[in-house]
C-alpha cells in the first residue's frame, strides 16, 4: 500500500506542532505498520516535488497498489496531481484522501480540494488517526 504525503510533511514533528502534532514521518510509519493487517506493506513516502508525487500515482496504477494521499498543499491547486489521483480511482483502485488536520477548521483557501472530488473517500482532521482510519477503509474496501 502506498502512503503519499505532499510538501512540507518531511517537517512533521516540527512543523507547527499545534496543528499537525509533534510526531514525525518515522513515528507515523511505526503506526501504520502496527495498525497495518497481515500482509500488508506500508510504502510510506513524502515529497515536495509535485511531478514526483504524480509519478508515485502512475505506479500506483501501474501496480493496482491502493494509495492514502495527503496531498498537503497540493489540495488546493494541483490539477495535474487531480489527473493522476483520477486515474487511480478511474482505473478500479482504491485513493483515500488524507489530512492531519481540518482544513475547513482553518484559513478559507484550505477548505477547497480538487482532490476530493476523485478520491474514493476523504477523512481530516484527526491527526495521524487519519491515516489509521484510511488504512482500515481501505482494508474493508478491498475484502
């Protein structure tokens, strides 16, 4: 299973730490593994490179790979990253779209995603049990 977060997520743990948590990317993969059902590996990845991310989609196509995406910034403009997030959900898989927080809770540009509307589901705002919840969705999804 891939786990792709966007820019600036490599800075979780430090990063305004009251509004993402104090935890970081290390702390969040040990979660997923424990959480995750037998079988089931967790690729967790981060960049801040929009093309890289969107490569990381192709391949989840290309491998029938179910994907949790926290888009980060890339939520709220990215239609090449929509594209590719579309492909996934086009193509049969499984895309759940992530947030360690609400982004309805904050600044007005936050509560818009171009993501959501290809995603298979989307679950905010609670914190890295986001992820937890995306992975079990997408554990029933696929049974």
């Amino acid at each position: 299973m891939l786990v792709l977060n966007g820019p600036n997520l490599g800075r979780l743990g430090s990063r305004e730490p009251d509004v993402y948590g104090s935890q970081d990317m290390a702390a969040l993969k040990a979660l997923l593994e424990a959480e995750a059902p037998a079988g089931i590996t967790i690729d967790l990845r981060q960049t801040n490179d929009e093309s890289e991310l969107i490569s990381w989609l192709y391949e989840a196509v290309d491998t029938a790979s179910p994907v949790i995406l926290n888009p980060a910034a890339f939520t709220h403009y990215s239609y090449a990253l929509r594209d590719a997030a579309a492909l996934v959900t086009k193509g049969g898989g499984i895309l759940v779209e992530v947030h360690i927080s609400n982004p309805h809770a904050r600044e007005e540009f936050r509560h818009t995603s171009v993501i959501s509307g290809v995603a298979t589901g989307v679950i905010a705002g609670f914190g890295f049990d986001s992820y937890v919840l995306a992975l079990s969705s997408i554990g029933r999804l696929a049974s």
